[in-house]
C-alpha cells in the first residue's frame, strides 16, 4: 500500500523538539529486525505489507521509504541541521524486486552475466527492497554531496551523522572491515531503520557489531588480514582487492573466514595474467593478485565442503586492465 505524505513527519519533528522520545515498535505487519542480505531474500508478503510514502529530494529524484522509517528520518535530519548544520538528503531507498530485475536484465545485455552478477544485487536479495534501507547524502555550502567519491571526503560530518543514528532507531549497515559479515564494502550512506531506539544504541554501542552477529544469523570469530610486503602493489590497493575477496566470502553460507593474507608479487606472472585473461575474455588484464585464506565450516554447513572442518590456503586470484579497479576472477583450490 502506497501513501501520500502526511503531516505526521512535522509532528515527530515537534515532538523530539519539546524532548519526546521517538515511537518504539508497534504491530505495522513488518517484521523491522528483518535480515535481507545476499544469503537471505525478502521475506515473503512483504512488499504487500510494505506501506510508503514518496518524496523528491533536493536532486528532483523521487525515492520512495517505508513510513515509520520515513518519520523517524525527518526527525534525525532536523537534529542534524538544528544542532551540527548538516543538511541531509535521501539520495535512495526502496526498490521493488522488478525494479531491481530490470536493472539486472539491463546489465546482462549491456556487459554480460558474469559482470553483471559482480556489480549488481541479486533481486529478492537486496536489503533496499525492504524501504528501511536508506542512502543519504548532504548539501555543503548550497551544493549537493552525493557522488560517492566525494562524500568518502568527509569523514567528520559521517562522523556526527552516525553518533545520532542509533537515537532514531537506525543503524549504520555495511561497517568497514566486515565485508566478509555483510557482504558489502564500507558505505558511510547506508544505514537502516531497526524501528527500536534501544536496540539501534545496543548495536552501534558495540564496535564492529553487524546486524547479522546481533541477531546471531552468523558468528564473528574475529579476521586478520595480512598485506605481507610488496613492491609492486600498496597497502590501499592490496586493501582494495581484500575487500573483494571479502565481499564474495559473505556468500559462502555456514562458513568463518578467520584469516587473509597477500601470496606475494610472484603471483605478478606472465602465465597467470594470460591465464585470467582466457578465464574472464575480453577485459585485457595486465596485473593479477592473489590471497590465500584460512576458513571454518560450520557443523550447519551443507556445502561441497566437510562440515566443522578447517580449511587453510583456499585461493583467491583477482587481475585488473590498465586504470581499472580489481576484479575477483576465480577462488578454490
């Protein structure tokens, strides 16, 4: 069910004002802890559950919310200008499992399946289906913020619109170091709508808490990762290629990844640049990486592997074209 906006936002917005605390959970036929992450899709009936509002943000794009999730915004965006001059915007949040198919099928028959599988979320498994998710971004001196890019620049104003998420019942998602949890790479924007004050402030009161640990839908054994030393790649960009590795391994169901590391510039050959070049054809790589990785099978896991097992230098090999970023090409042993 669809809404048009009310006049219900400015009533939160005056409520927090006079120091009342925002609505806790009510029965709305949404389950608002819900997990939509690449290993579980949309639970079923609730995009007929699902109520929204519509708004046009500074950039004249519509973005469609879920309505608490909306309120809740309004007031976190009135403190933030109020108290610390931040100006927030909503730059997306709900998309519909169409929607998010034709952007697949538009990837397909632009730059293939494999590319296309890479770079876009599988429909029915995107966490922006559920209208809790929310993008933001900022206006600073009169000027939009909202290439990607650009906002990572500003790390002391994600800092402040984060100590102040967890007061209006949202989370900052996808954490820095915990792509191997969520799936995703860092995104300051991303946060979502837990429609609980006290839950949002027990998980962003614990470092590195994911919403997949604190609803005990994975465990969290802690990762090191190691970047060795180089003199053909730096760290950033050994770090660019682990958050690739990481972001796949979330995939691996029932699995622990306890250890990362960097196998060395020998990987840098002739032969094995020509060999990912015949695995992904066409993309002209001209540098390779590998990682090897230590990892732990769950006594609930039912994959190819052994359940409950240890597995040590599992391979990961990822190549680039000239002024291109890493691609993730082929894993296994």
């Amino acid at each position: 069910m669809k809404k048009t906006l009310s006049l219900l936002a400015l009533c939160v917005v005056l409520a927090l004002a006079t120091g009342a605390a925002v609505a806790e959970p009510s029965d709305g036929g949404l389950d608002y802890l819900a997990l939509v992450n690449k290993l579980n899709p949309l639970p079923e009936g609730w995009e007929d559950a699902l109520e929204t509002v519509h708004i046009t943000n500074s950039l004249g794009r519509d973005v469609e919310i879920e309505q608490r999730a909306y309120d809740a915004y309004v007031a976190l965006a009135a403190d933030l200008e109020e108290n610390d001059g931040i100006h927030l915007e909503l730059d997306s949040a709900r998309r519909s499992i169409a929607e998010q198919q034709d952007i697949m099928d538009r990837f397909i028959a632009k730059y293939g399946a494999d590319y296309a599988a890479k770079t876009v979320a599988t429909p029915g498994f995107s966490e922006h289906h559920t209208g809790l998710a929310l993008d933001l971004y900022f206006r600073l001196d009169g000027k939009d913020v909202y290439h990607n890019e650009d906002m990572m620049q500003y790390p002391e104003i994600w800092e402040k619109i984060h100590a102040k998420l967890a007061d209006y019942g949202f989370i900052l998602r996808y954490l820095e170091g915990k792509e191997h949890i969520t799936g995703y790479g860092y995104e300051p924007w991303h946060i979502r709508y837990v429609d609980s004050v006290e839950i949002a402030r027990e998980i962003m009161s614990q470092p590195g808490m994911t919403l997949e640990v604190w609803l005990g839908a994975v465990n969290d054994p802690g990762l090191t990762v190691d970047y060795g030393a180089s003199e053909l790649y730096g760290e950033a960009e050994l770090e660019e290629a682990a958050v690739q590795v990481k972001c796949k391994f979330a995939s691996f169901d029932g699995c622990e990844l306890r250890a990362l590391r960097y196998a060395g510039d020998e990987a840098n050959s002739a032969e094995n640049v020509k060999w990912l070049n015949d695995l992904d054809e066409g993309k002209n790589y001209v540098q390779v990486v590998e990682f090897l990785s230590d990892f732990h099978t769950t006594a609930a896991y039912s994959g190819v592997l052994e359940p409950d097992s240890e597995y040590a230098d599992y391979q990961w090999w990822l190549a680039r074209a000239e002024g291109g970023g890493w691609q993730l090409v082929s894993w296994g042993y």
